[in-house]
C-alpha cells in the first residue's frame, strides 16, 4: 500500500512540474509577443535638435540709468537687475505708475501670491541689492524706473 501511495505522490509531483513547465514556456512567449509589439508601435528614431538652456543676463543700475539700456535675450531667458547706485531703484514694466505693460503685470500685485509672476521689483533695491525677472513672453518691452520715471531701457524677448 506504501509503495502505491509513493507511486501516486511521484506521479502528481511529476504532473506539477509539468503544468509548471507548460506555464513558464506560455509567459515566456507572450512576454517575447509583448516585447515584439512594443517594438512595433514606437516611433521610428526622429532627430530632435537640442534646446538651448536658458541665459541669465544682467542690466546694471547705475546713477545715470541702466545699463546696458537696450538688452536683446530669447525667450525664457532671465534678466538680473544689479542696483550699482547708492540710492535706491525700482525696475518695473512700463508704463508708469501702473506698470502694466509686460503681460499680467501690475502694481497692484506686488504684496500678493502674484508678485513673483510680473515684472516688477514692487520695491526700491538697496546698493548692490538686485532683482531677477524671467521673460516667458515674446516682444519688446519697455521699463522704468519707479522712483525715477525719467530712467528707463528696452528688453527685446525674440
């Protein structure tokens, strides 16, 4: 009887590997199946030439206005306005007092979440003091001077 029951177990330890041998050759070929229609619904190689990075540039605040006054950049680029003057400077997006040229601009959010979007330092910069602005917008865009409206320059954004 234990020979019979030896012979039962062999046969069904047997009968599971087989079953498992089966299984295992099923997933291996549908992951080959898979991995060929992968392949065939990609894309074939395109070429995409790389984008430049985006630059920092600097507008130096002096007595006498900014420099340089005219500053052409590309799009994203970002400008930093150095005060280099004793006295105090406020760089903003014409036109003056409300400063709503440049797209979303406008004074009357400085003080509020959107201030770090305009373009506008919505204060006076100390000595050596700056205030950095991303241009995300094409055009050309004309500044001031808040404290001083007679002071201003031109970001052109291409």
């Amino acid at each position: 009887m234990k020979k019979g029951l030896l012979i039962i177990l062999i046969a069904a330890v047997l009968i599971a590997l087989f079953v498992l041998m089966l299984n295992n050759g099923d997933d291996a070929e549908e992951t080959e199946n898979d991995a060929n229609e992968i392949i065939k619904d990609e894309a074939p190689n395109v070429i995409v030439p790389a984008q430049e990075e985006a630059k920092m540039h600097t507008i130096s605040i002096v007595a006498t206005g900014y420099a340089p006054n005219s500053l052409e950049i590309k799009k994203g680029d970002s400008v930093v306005f150095m005060n280099n003057d004793a006295k105090e400077h406020w760089p903003a997006s014409n036109s003056h007092p409300t400063h709503r040229i440049y797209p979303g601009s406008d004074i009357s959010k400085c003080g509020t979440a959107e201030e770090v979007n305009i373009f506008d330092a919505c204060k006076g910069l100390k000595e050596r003091e700056n205030y950095k602005f991303t241009f995300n917008e094409a055009g050309t865009w004309k500044y001031h001077d808040h404290l001083m409206a007679g002071i201003g320059g031109t970001v052109i954004v291409k």
